[in-house]
C-alpha cells in the first residue's frame, strides 16, 4: 500500500565533513516522500513525481514545515527519566546520590512498564524514533522496556547493566549472572521485530575484570548486538579508572583488552581522549555518542568534535537523559553548538542535524536501515514546524537559506516544534 507525504523535505546522504557539503545532502523546497508498507519507495520535488502516482494514493500535504528523518539518540537512560533535574553534583557524586536509589526500583516489571510508556512518549513528542537505552542491573527493566517499545513497533536497543563492583549490594550482580541474565535477553529478544540488544558494562569503574572478560565473550558468541558502555566523562573518573587498572595503558584501553571494540561499540561521552584513544577508535569502527547536555550540567568538560572527525571516529547526539536535561534533540543542537563555541570550534547547522539523523545511525552501524530516505529504509519521519512559536515564526522572516532555517530551529527549537512523528509511515 503506497502513502505520500508532501511539503519542504531534506536529509543526507553522507557526512557534510567529508567531500562535498552540497552532494552530502538533498533538500527539495516542495519534494514527496513516497511509502510502500513502512518503507521508503521514492523521494524527490513533488512536480516530477505527483504524476506517478495513482489518483488513489493518499497524499498528506504537510506546510510551512520541514519533513525530515526522525532524530537518533545514541545514549540515553530510560530509568533516569524521573531524576532528570537532579541538582548540584559531579558524575560520581550524581551516581551515588541520586542514580543509584532510582534505579533500585526497577527491579519492578510493572515499574519499569510505566516509566518505559512515559519516556518513549516523551521521546516521540520530540521527534526521536530510535534510541540507544540503558536499562538497569535488574533483567526486569529490560523485559519492560522491550514490551512497551515492541508494541509501540518502535526500532530501539537497549541492554541490561553490568554492574559487579564500586556499586551499592541491591545494584549488584556477578560476572557469572550478567553473562547469564545477558545471554537469556539476547535470546529473548535480539533482532526480534525492531528490537535489538546492547551488552551494557555501566563503565569500567563498577565492573571486574572478570565481568569485562564476560562481556567479551558475549559479543564474540552474538557478533551483531551491541557494545554500550561509558567512557572518558570526568577527570576524577578516568583517575580511579587509572587507580583500579594500573597494567593498562589508559581508560580505552580497558575495554579494548577486553576486546569489546568494534563496529557496534557505542562509548558514551568520550571528552578527555587522546589522540592515540581517538585514532583506536576509529580504526575499529568505534562510536563517540555526543551528549553536550549532560557534559555541561555535569561539569564534565567540552567534547572535542574536531578531534573525533580527524581520526574518522563515528559520532551521533546523545541527550543522556537523566544527567541531560531534555529530551529534545533539537535543545541539544543548541548544546552542542555552544559547547564547540567555548572550544573556539565551529559546528554548522547542516553538520548538527546530519549527527542527529544520519550520522547516528551509521554511529549505530543502521546506515540504509534508518537516518535517511534511501530506498527500503524504514520510514520513521518528523515534520518541523517553523511557525511553532511566535518568535521563530517571526525570525524565519528574515532567513536565507537552509542553513539558516536549520540554525534557527536548532536555536529557539524544542519539542513544541515538533509537528508530526511517523513510525513505519504512520503518525503516532
């Protein structure tokens, strides 16, 4: 069954870094976005393709608005959602006072199913469609995320933490029991309809080496789930790091001893690498998610994006809910760009939102799955709404390009300018 959707229409096809910034892109000021059973058939300007069409295709004309990829958030806490806004802390005070008591009660299926249903709502009114998630030590918070996400036919990962040292006794597990808990939910529910799995180690400092060498083989005896862990956020973090791996050469290299690098390697944060981290990165196809909301609420420093674009490592936006404090991918453009700014970087608009659509599902190791409007990727989409509030309304008046129009709605933009979410094609 064929679907259109008309209006000003834009996403990319490669990183605006690398080549040519105008073929990394297509962008049609009128174009149609063509759906056969949830998958993308066709796009182009609307004028070459209207008459292709059938005069029984439904064609849902959207104006004034910008029809888009939906946004990929590459590092997220779901059990975080209630303590998001938590004041007054540094990463491993943050943990320790507020994480650790929250996530206790996710031991609860019940527990988690409620929290799941609100922040995949929340998650969806802000336009992001795909999420790398963590879950908590308990098997529980994953079985219930997986539900909810499942009936929602929404494509998301999410993994069970491991957490067997440094942690308090109820967020406790074993080498032994995260392997077996880890192992059971792959079974379960790896590459079951949209649904995929993350071996989830919480960092390097509340796991064994033991539990680390687990972890390892895991992902050697499942090659295709994914790796999703911490590292790099705090300068007091990397020094206990130090202190509970003296034989290792640095924070990386812990989890690269334990071979748990590669292709589907998602490392959350990453603000104080060398150069040598970087370049291991990314000659193993590893990922940096982005997450300048929770690096500055934090204290945590600023990400160096043009470190990570030399050695070619993969980047995608992550809000990190709860240490970020939005769920809005386009309040973490604006982030993120401020966070470039005090490093004297530039990040322009066409880069921002390609790292929040595109350039997170290749972070994500999905190119031609999600992120863009291939043919045969699924067609989970957004409309932007430029007239959402009085004042963007009013600043559009005076843009002049793409450019523009992208920097301002990463500028004023929040969920209230989130139109319209589409899942498999259909609005939801």
């Amino acid at each position: 069954m064929l679907k259109a959707y008309r209006g000003e229409l834009l996403h990319f096809l490669s990183d605006p870094a690398k080549g040519c910034l105008e073929e990394s892109y297509q962008h049609f000021d009128d174009g149609l976005l063509i759906i056969k059973d949830g998958l993308v058939e066709q796009v182009g300007d609307a004028s070459e393709l209207l008459s292709t069409l059938d005069p029984s295709v439904e064609i849902t004309h959207y104006e004034s608005g910008l029809i888009m990829p939906g946004f990929i958030d590459t590092h997220v806490h779901y059990p975080q959602t209630e303590m998001i806004a938590s004041y007054g802390e540094q990463l491993l005070e943050w943990l320790e006072n507020y994480t650790f008591p929250f996530e206790r009660q996710f031991e609860d299926f019940e527990h988690g199913k409620k929290v799941a249903e609100f922040f995949l709502t929340q998650l969806l009114a802000a336009g992001t469609t795909t999420a790398l998630v963590f879950g908590t030590v308990h098997k529980e918070s994953v079985e219930a995320f997986f539900t909810v996400a499942q009936q929602k036919k929404l494509r998301m990962i999410c993994g069970k933490v491991l957490m067997d040292q440094n942690c308090p006794d109820y967020l406790s597990d074993t080498a032994q029991t995260g392997y077996d808990d880890s192992k059971a939910l792959i079974e379960k529910w790896h590459d079951v309809d949209r649904l995929q799995y993350a071996i989830t180690p919480r960092f390097a400092p509340t796991c064994s080496a033991e539990q680390l060498q687990k972890a390892g083989q895991l992902l050697a005896e499942n090659p295709s789930v994914y790796i999703h862990t911490h590292l790099s956020e705090n300068k007091d973090e990397i020094a206990w790091v130090k202190a509970l791996f003296p034989d290792n050469d640095g924070y990386l290299d812990v989890y690269d001893q334990h071979k748990l690098l590669g292709r589907r390697s998602v490392f959350a944060h990453g603000v104080h690498l060398h150069d040598c981290e970087c370049e291991r990165l990314g000659e193993t196809g590893s990922a940096i998610a982005f997450c300048p909301s929770s690096n500055l609420f934090l204290g945590s420093g600023l990400f160096n994006l043009k470190q990570a674009q030399k050695y070619n490592v993969n980047v995608g936006y992550g809000t990190d809910i709860g240490a970020g404090t939005t769920f809005s991918m386009l309040s973490t453009l604006n982030e993120g760009y401020k966070t470039q700014q005090l490093r004297a970087d530039k990040l322009s608009p066409i880069q921002s939102f390609y790292l929040a659509t595109l350039g997170g599902a290749v972070a994500l190791d999905l190119e031609g799955t999600i992120g863009n409007f291939t043919k045969g990727a699924e067609a989970d989409f957004i409309v932007l709404d430029y007239h959402a509030t009085e004042l963007m309304s009013r600043r559009m008046q005076h843009c002049r390009n793409l450019s523009e129009k992208l920097f301002i709605l990463s500028m004023l933009g929040d969920e209230r300018h989130v139109k319209a979410t589409h899942i498999m094609g259909e609005r939801v």
